[in-house]
C-alpha cells in the first residue's frame, strides 16, 4: 500500500509540472508576474477519527466534532494563474489536532456514547503538511466587464494532493503520579508489527491526504485580497489518533518491548477505569473502527499580495466578478 501511494504521488506530481509548463511557457516574465500571487493563512485545524465526539453513536464529520480540541494552524501559499479560471496552488502548513473520549457529552442513562467515555483513550499530534491544489473559479465564464476589480467577491472550489506528517501521543500517568505524553507508534499499542498479530502492519508517519474544499475571496484591491475557505483532508491511514481496530494482549508488549515500554505501553493502551478483565476491553474487543479512515478539516482566513506590478489586463480578467459586486 505505502509503495503505490509513493507512485501515486510521484505520477501526480509529474502531471502537475507537465501541466504547469505548458501553460507557464507562453508566458512572458512581467505576464507571470502578474499572474502569481502570495499569501498566509491561519485558522482552525480539527480532527475526525475514532477518540472523542458528541453524545449517541459514534458518526462522521461535523457529528463528532469537540470545539474543545480545536487547535489553530498556520501556514504560507504560492498560487499561479495560467488562466483567468484556474489556479495551482503550493502550500504549506502547520497546525495541531487532538482527541480525548472525556470530551464527550453524556446524554444521561446508557447512551451509545458510554462504551467511548468507558475507554477513555486520548491523543495529539503535530501536523507538518505540503499540498499542491487546483483552484477553479466557475464564476469567470460569467464575466463581461474586466476594468474594475476592486469590492468584488469570487467563490472557488480546491482540490489537490497533499503529503502531511504527523506523530500521535498519548497521555501517561507514571507510577509516582506524574503525567506526560508519550509518542504512542513505538509501543505498539494495537499490535502493529507483533507476529502475533500479521494482519496489523506498522503504519507511516508520513501520508498522502486528498484536501478538497471550498471558499470565497474578496478583493480589496487589484493587488490585495482576502478570502476564507474550508478544506476538508481525506486520508489513507486510520492511525492519526492511533486507535483504529481491537485490544491487543497485553502479555505482548513484555515479549516484544523493553520493560519500561512494555509498562507504559500497557497503562496507554487500555485506559478504561474497568480494566483489561472486563467485558468490552479485553482483548479482542473493540477498540476502533478501522471500517472508517482518519480525517481532518482546516476553516482557513487567507491575505494575498500579488506579485508583480501594474494593472495587466489578464490580471483584471481574472479578478473581476460583477455579478457579485457590493
């Protein structure tokens, strides 16, 4: 799996430069200039996977969100309009996601959320993420007057590849009371690489993601703009928040791990108050739900300076929207 998503992405990067330069090599240098624009982001990064959620059944997207463990993110782009339509977009970005089952809201009584409270697993990680997107603005098929761009507002849709890093821990309570984070991939805490468990295979820090989205830019200017979007990542790996499948048996982690892992890996791999003994947290029992990937969504507030000078009339061509003017 992890070799034909490294040819994925290679194939898609080789389209994407292909695809730049032939646009790009009609292009004289004070065109280019005018159709190339920068900028920062920042805003909101939220986790979707199996720790955390709201009160009932366990679901997707918007459903499960906690505003609790929304963390912010930050990051810098580069974007190129070959054609008033389109635009290729590089960014990057660093951000924060999280997720504890104690966030969880209680409905009263014996909720469905009561199996996730009981298993009281929690995470965080650092995002480090590249992307290369495709913007389109549908909207400039519908343009008639280009001289003025100023108060104008455009709506566009993204989708790209991005590759992200990103390196889940777990909290720990050490036997003296104190408590830290530990990085959770080397304990092997669901078994992945152990013999004993083959069809678990050690996962990857580092991972494709599919962003997609949508937002709405506004131009102040010809050469400043704002817009805000939001950008949801498909991923490929349901371990961001290292729960994904069932318990392990914990008399692995002494055959497989050195004493003081094999402790810590114990204690963060089943953190539920009614212990390994009980029905629902032995091993075996569920743990996740691998039947769903890993996810995570970003509601970015972007500034953008263009680069170059002068008024191009390509540049207003592909700015103007008068059927959304204030």
């Amino acid at each position: 799996m992890k070799q034909s998503l490294h040819s994925l992405l290679r194939k898609c990067s080789f389209l994407l430069v292909v695809t730049l330069s032939l646009h790009f090599s009609s292009f004289s240098q004070d065109e280019l200039k005018n159709t190339t624009e920068a900028g920062i982001t920042v805003g909101p990064m939220v986790f979707l996977g199996d720790l955390g959620g709201h009160a009932g059944k366990g679901t997707t997207f918007i459903k499960d969100y906690n505003m609790t463990t929304t963390k912010i993110a930050v990051g810098a782009y580069f974007t190129a309009y070959p054609a008033p339509w389109l635009g290729f977009r590089f960014s990057l970005n660093y951000g924060s996601i999280e997720g504890a089952d104690n966030e969880i809201k209680q409905k009263g009584g014996s909720g469905d959320e009561q199996t996730r409270l009981a298993r009281n697993l929690d995470f965080r990680s650092k995002i480090l993420e590249g992307t290369v997107m495709a913007e389109v603005y549908p909207t400039v098929f519908l343009e008639d007057d280009a001289e003025d761009v100023t108060g104008r507002l455009r709506p566009y849709g993204v989708i790209g590849l991005g590759l992200f890093h990103f390196n889940p821990q777990g909290s720990y309570r050490s036997p003296n009371g104190d408590t830290y984070w530990v990085d959770l991939k080397p304990l092997h805490t669901e078994g992945e690489g152990f013999p004993e468990y083959p069809d678990r295979k050690n996962y990857s820090l580092t991972q494709l993601n599919i962003p997609m989205g949508v937002g709405i830019k506004y131009f102040f200017s010809e050469n400043v703009n704002v817009s805000f979007e939001i950008i949801h990542r498909k991923t490929f790996t349901d371990y961001i928040d290292d729960v994904s499948t069932k318990y392990v048996d914990p008399s692995l982690f002494a055959a497989h791990l050195s004493a003081s892992q094999a402790a810590i890996a114990q204690a963060v791999s089943n953190k539920s108050a009614l212990g390994y003994n009980t029905p629902g947290y032995r091993k075996g029992n569920k743990r996740g739900d691998p039947s769903q990937k890993d996810a995570y969504f970003t509601a970015g507030f972007k500034i953008g300076f263009r680069i170059g000078g002068g008024s191009e009339q390509r540049w207003r061509n592909s700015t103007h929207c008068p059927l959304l003017r204030f």
